[in-house]
C-alpha cells in the first residue's frame, strides 16, 4: 500500500510546505496554507533504461499557418488574434457577475452552426443554462449541455471525438478523483488543467477554461495555470457602466494587450465597432477638468476623456482617488506638478477618472492626466477640439511614446483638429507620420511640462 503524507500547500503560489505557518515563504501572503494528502509514488530518479535521442530540426524551416475558425464576432475574433484555433486552450477570468458565462454562452451558439460544441457547467444546473440561454434568445442552438465536475468523465467524453469545443465553466470546481484534496486547490486545479489540455491538443479540441479571481484581480489557483494555457483572457468592466473589455495578457497565437469591447444589454453582451465614439457620447464639453486621451490598446487606437477634479481638503491627509489608472502614478504626476512646476496642489484632495470603465495602463496617459489636472486646478476648460498624448519624465520633461501615427488617424476621424503631444523626432522625418496624417489637425509639441501651463492662465 502506498505510503501517505501530510502536506500543506499555499493557495496563492503553490508552495509546499511539511508543517503549516501563518505566513507562506514563497509569495509572503497570509493564511493560504491548506492541508493536503500526498501519496508517496513519486521516483525519486531515473531508471536504468536509456532514453531516446531528441529529435532537432532547423530553426529556418517554414511551418504552415494554423487555420482558425471565426466566431462571427469581431470583436472576440480581435482579442484572440483573428479566430480560434483547433487544439488551443483558453483561459478566461473575470469578477463574479462580469459576464463570462454570458459571453461564452453567446459564442458557443454561434460557432455550434460550424463545430460540434459542447458547454460543460461545474457551477450551475442544466437548468439554469436554459433559463439563461432562453433569456438570450439562443436556446434553439445546437449546443449539448451537461453538469459534470469529474475529469474523469469530461476526459472520456472528449476521447470520443464527437466535440470540437468544449467549454469547461469553471476549472475550480473540476476534480480528479485519484487527489484527496477539495476541488478548487492549487493540486485540483494543476492537475485538471493538465489533463484537459492534454486531451485538447491530442484531439484537436478548441478547449475554454472559466477561472475566479482573487479580490486582487488574478485568476485564483497556481500562477502555472497561466503558462500551462495558450492565450489567458481577463473580462473587464465596472457592473456599475454598460461596458465590458475583454483584454488579452497572454496569447501564442496573436498580439498581447488588445482589446475588446460590449456592451450588456437586455438580449447579453453586443460588440462595440467603435469605442472611441461610445466612451465620448455623454462626454462634456468646455468643462475644467476634462481631457480627451488619444491611447492605445494592442493595436487599436482608443479616445477615452480623463476626468480631473481638485477641491480644497479638509482633513490633515488630502485625499487621492483613482478609477482607471494606476494610483502611484497619479502620485508622481502631482510630485512633478509640485517641484518642477510650481502649482501648489499639496493641501488640496484630488480624484481622477477614466470615464467609461476602461482601465488604462500605458505611460502615454501621463501628459493627458497633468493637463487634466492642471485645467481643475485653473478653472479654464481644455478646448473640446483637442487630444493629449505623451509620457512625463522625473524632471518634467515630455517624452515621446509609440505609435503616434495611429492616434492621429483615430482623432481625425472623430472631428479632433488640434493635438498637445511630444516634440516629434526630427519634425516628423524618422516618426512614420506623414503630411496627411497632420494635415487635418494642428500640432502642439511640448518639451516640458511648463509649456503647457500658459494655455490655462486666464
């Protein structure tokens, strides 16, 4: 009989530990260990037998492109890099109640009229996938449902070959019955996800993996869960806005950080052609305050208005309140604005906000933020007609950032005609922007962040 161990393994990072503490020594978090058996099966070497040769080939062949299947929904097609490929596996995570079942749901009836698809729910009855199904007015597709947790079926049933896709919904709450632990440990998960993709690839199965995330925002379970999947999805949005992104970290089979946007109506998730227009519909004009961000996600240029206000704070730590971008940045911005511009913002409690729910991440929003904050502090309006761009150095200096040519195009064609962004390298000769490009829109080239601070004294 084989001899059994107690362990305990951390939740968050996977460590192993043979006593339990408080503290975990790999990612430092508290209170992830849980106990788990472990049978004592593994070799600890290698036999005598030999090994065969591995086999090389030349890194200068040529392999044939992988086909892809569309789903017929541009915008997801735009994330995973042009369609789904058969044998890949996908990870998909997101808040509770985001939209991740609904979205899946919607994409699985649509691509059951080209493949075999089944949807396999680990969380929910049968029941309750019609009822959302009706709801959606999909409940006629072709699509076979099934509850089931254990990967021991699951398994045999992709060793059929009847499915060509196959939706797991969620991968926490597989379990494969030779573990002792619960469904949902860092052992559980691992090794379900293991076993699935396995099959996946060696049956040509396009495999959807639904994982939960941590009030931190990350797919729960090991961090090997990510590596081990071919593209890793994270499904967006504030519950309180009617928009959603889905945004990919990880993708073998296309570009990373390119976006897709929905938005949730009464029939589910409809995609968005053109968010630039949708996140400036309601936008304000001729308020202090507010500034149009000409940003990039992926390889999609994106218009979204930066919301700045400054009011005097009555309490000896002034508040700084952030939606949509990343809380130590708007600190430095403010430092800058202090020591190399002289505005006094100290004493005064700031909030900032991207406006629509889209989370923005790229430095290029620096020079939108400090004249959105500089406009709240000064009263005067930016003019409506113009788009900011640009990174902010320690020293106050105006950095140049990627991709200028696109940004151009995209506020053209929403109507901009004048642009506060970095001095262009060389005038334009070595920046791939060409004369037509500004043609319909005026430039203002900052060195430093003094240049800007004359637009707005009254």
């Amino acid at each position: 009989m084989a001899k059994t161990q107690r362990q305990y393994v951390c939740q968050s990072c996977g460590s192993v530990s043979p006593k339990w503490s408080g503290k975990c020594d790999g990612c430092n978090e508290w209170n992830t260990y849980v106990e788990e058996v472990a049978n004592d099966t593994v070799p600890k070497g290698l036999s005598r037998g030999k090994g065969r040769m591995v086999e090389f080939v030349d890194l200068a062949g040529t392999s044939e492109k992988p086909p892809r299947t569309n789903t017929d929904f541009s915008e997801f097609d735009r994330v995973t890099g042009g369609g789904l490929v058969a044998g890949s596996a996908i990870l998909i995570g997101g808040d509770p109640g985001i939209g991740k079942s609904t979205i899946l749901l919607q994409v699985t009836c649509q691509l059951s009229k080209k493949l075999r698809c089944a949807y396999i729910s680990g969380e929910e009855a049968v029941d309750q996938v019609r009822l959302r199904a009706a709801r959606l007015g999909l409940d006629k597709s072709p699509v076979d449902l099934a509850s089931a947790t254990n990967i021991r079926d699951i398994i045999t049933t992709m060793e059929s070959g009847q499915y060509d896709l196959v939706i797991i919904d969620s991968i926490q709450t597989m379990y494969l019955d030779n573990l002792d632990s619960a469904p949902g440990t860092v052992s559980q998960v691992r090794a379900s996800a293991a076993e699935l993709i396995r099959v996946a690839k060696k049956r040509g199965i396009t495999l959807f993996l639904v994982g939960h995330v941590t009030k931190e925002g990350q797919i729960a379970g090991p961090r090997v869960l990510e590596h081990m999947v071919d593209t890793v999805l994270y499904f967006e949005g504030d519950r309180g806005h009617q928009f959603r992104i889905l945004r990919a970290v990880k993708n073998r089979f296309g570009p990373t950080d390119e976006i897709g946007v929905f938005e949730m109506q009464d029939k589910g998730l409809v995609e968005v052609l053109n968010p630039s227009e949708m996140f400036l519909a309601q936008r304000q004009k001729d308020i202090a305050g507010s500034a149009v961000l000409a940003a990039m996600e992926g390889t999609r240029p994106v218009l979204v208005e930066i919301q700045a206000l400054v009011s005097p704070s009555s309490l000896g730590t002034p508040r700084r309140a952030v939606i949509g971008w990343d809380n130590n940045r708007l600190s430095m911005i403010l430092a800058v604005l202090e020591a190399r511009c002289g505005l006094q913002i100290g004493m005064n409690d700031v909030y900032l906000n991207v406006a629509g729910g889209l989370r923005i991440s790229e430095p290029a929003a620096d020079l939108a933020v400090a004249v959105a904050l500089i406009s709240a502090l000064s009263g005067v309006a930016v003019p409506a007609d113009t788009v900011v761009f640009g990174e902010i150095g320690l020293s106050g200096e105006v950095r140049n950032v990627s991709q200028a040519q696109a940004r151009f195009k995209e506020a053209s064609k929403l109507g901009f005609s004048r642009a506060i962004m970095p001095e262009l390298p060389n005038k334009g000769k070595k920046s791939g922007i060409s004369g037509a490009d500004q043609a319909n829109i005026k430039l203002m080239d900052v060195k430093h962040l003094n240049e800007v601070i004359p637009l707005f004294s009254e």
